[in-house]
C-alpha cells in the first residue's frame, strides 16, 4: 500500500504521485491536496511537471498515467503469451461464418489469428505480416494483405499506400490493436502515423472489437484513435481489477471477459 509522502518538497510530492499512478492507473488532484496537506495549485503544478517528463497525461481534475513503453512487435510477441491466448480464445467467440474480419497489427490480434477455428470461412484483411503468415494454409480463409511501408515498432505496413488500401474496405468487424485505454482518454496509440491508420479502419469497420490486456487499461498515449462510443465490443481479462472493470461497463460498451 502506497504511503504518502512529506507534502514539503516537490520531489517528495510527485514521488508519491508516481506510486499512486503506478498502483491506480489515475489520480485526482483534489484528493491528492487532502492527503498531501497541501493546495490544489501545488498538486496542479506537480502534475504538469510530470506530464512534461512522459510520466502522465492531464485529464480534468487529475491525470493518467502514461501506457509502458514495451518495445517492437518481435519482442512484445513473446511476452504474456498465455493471458493473451485466453483473451484470443474469448474474442473468436465473436466471430461467424462469412464475415469480413480486419486483425490489425497487434500480438494479440496474432494469438486470435491463431485461435481462428479450423473451417470457419471468413474473408480476413490484415496489415500485418506475422498475422497474414499465421493464417497461412487455413483453406477455409480468404486472406487480403495490405501492402504499404513496413514498420517493425507495429510489425505491419503503414503510410499512404496502406491508408488507400484501407479506405476501400468495409469490414464487418475490426480487431483493432491499442496501446491505453481510459474512459475519458478512449483509445490510444504512441504513433502519430499508426493513430492516423487506426483512426481509418474505425471509420470504415461495422464493428470494432479491443483485446485488452490489465496494464494497458486506465492508460494514456500521446496520440488519439478513438472515444469510448466508437468501441462496440470490449474483451478483456477474467482478472481486470473490479473498480476499472466497473468504469468501463458504465460507459456503456458491452464487455466479454476471458476465462481465467
């Protein structure tokens, strides 16, 4: 349990300010002034201090942490395999027989590449080559690849090319990959151009469908893709804290947990 810290020093203010965004993802500067002894003004230029040195991003009233930097697509595709085989194994439950699916590039999105039922005939568009070759050999799969400049940070194709090649689809549902997620914040991504992509693929899909793992929820990134209304189905893990669990429900926006 985070203890608060002597309220002189600034240093010593936002030491404390990083534990609690650490352990809760959010901070509200109103309760940080009564558990600190200090003025909101104090609390206020703390936060804007650490949202210049990366650590969080002012929201109304408070902040939010930062989403972790967690390296390119190769390294991040072996970390927590299993959490996210079992969130895969939920999502693909979403699926039916005819459907025009786009996985965008993500590790996540690769494990329900994987988890994809043998037989299930479904058109599947990706920008993203580790996803196109998992589906290799699958017959009952029409699989389109979208071309375009190679990013290995994302582990797919972005730039002009891809954002032509995306604007003339339709999917039926998108599996769109994310970096953070709040409920006030929405979807976000460290990318500029990556945000850009994603931006076109929620205006094009019917459905948009996020796989998202714990530490990425009550997150920030520096860039924008989508608000909370624009999700219309969210898949995430059986042991997600109850209090974000509770927040994102009330948005509004149906929630599938996986099994545990």
């Amino acid at each position: 349990m985070t203890q608060p810290a002597p309220p002189g020093l600034p240093s010593d203010r936002q030491t404390y300010i990083r534990q609690r965004l650490q352990q809760d993802g959010r901070v509200v500067a109103a309760e940080l002034a009564q558990t600190l002894g200090v003025s909101e003004d104090s609390i206020r230029r703390d936060l804007r201090e650490l949202a210049s040195s990366g650590i969080c991003q002012r929201v109304y009233g408070g902040a939010i942490a930062m989403t972790p930097n967690t390296g390119n697509f190769s390294q991040r595709s072996h970390e927590n395999i299993a959490r996210k085989a079992r969130l895969a194994a939920a999502a693909v439950q979403l699926l039916r027989a005819g459907q025009f699916v786009f996985l965008d590039s993500g590790t996540t999105n690769l494990e329900i590449a994987r988890a994809i039922p043998d037989g299930l005939p479904l058109t599947i568009a990706t920008n993203a080559i580790p996803i196109a070759a998992a589906l290799l050999g699958r017959s009952a799969l029409e699989v389109l690849v979208v071309g375009g400049r190679m990013d290995h940070r994302i582990g797919g194709t972005m730039g002009s090319s891809a954002m032509l090649e995306i604007q003339t689809l339709r999917p039926d549902i998108c599996f769109l990959g994310t970096c953070s997620l709040d409920i006030e914040l929405g979807v976000g991504t460290t990318l500029s151009e990556e945000a850009a992509l994603k931006r076109e693929l929620v205006r094009h899909s019917s459905q948009v469908v996020l796989c998202v793992t714990n530490e990425k929820l009550d997150t920030a990134s520096p860039f924008s893709v989508a608000a909370m209304a624009d999700i219309g189905q969210l898949v995430l893990e059986a042991d997600a804290e109850p209090h974000k669990l509770q927040r994102l429900r009330d948005c509004g926006v149906p929630v599938l947990l996986a099994r545990a």
